[in-house]
C-alpha cells in the first residue's frame, strides 16, 4: 500500500493552538506528524465512546499515516459520532493534550 493511498493516510489542517499544544508538549523537536499520529493512536487506546465535533484548521495540510487496525478504529469512531474523519482527528488530538 503507498503511503499516498487514501484508506491509510489523512490530509489534516491543525488549527493553531492545537498546533501549539502539541509542540509544547514535546521536549525534543519532532515533526508535527509524529506528535499528532501520538496524540491520536494514545486517545484510540483510551476508547472515548463519543467525540465533540471541532472546527478544522487553516494551517498548511499535513500528511497523518496510520495502521490499518488505526484507521478502521478511527473510521468506526467516527461514524459513530457523525463525524469526517478530518474532524475526528482533530478532536481525538485536542481529546489527547
């Protein structure tokens, strides 16, 4: 599978200040696709049962890869909020910090 397909990666624009949390949060300086791929796969761990919708970002798009058992986890959980899976991202990541 290329690591362009669309069943495995995600085009996300952060918002600012999640942006900004999730650097804070890292002592070493780490490609922001690895901080958010963190925040996501720890809050798919936890399991939240509903997510708030959250506004999408203006930012320069980044490339989110995930495993495939990661992406059917945040597919279902999206469906299950009635979110995109843009949407369900980011939500996860601001669920996260």
């Amino acid at each position: 599978m290329s690591r362009r397909d669309a069943r495995k990666a995600l085009t996300i624009r952060l918002p600012e200040d999640l942006r900004r949390g999730l650097v804070a949060r890292s002592a070493d300086h780490r490609p922001l696709a690895f901080l958010l791929r963190g925040a996501v796969v720890a809050a798919l761990r936890e399991a939240p049962d509903q997510l708030a919708g959250r506004g999408r970002g203006t930012a320069r798009p980044i490339l989110l890869q995930l495993a495939p058992e990661e992406r059917r986890a945040l597919d279902a959980l999206a469906l299950r909020s009635g979110l995109g899976p843009e949407e369900a991202v980011i939500a996860l990541a601001y669920w996260a910090i």
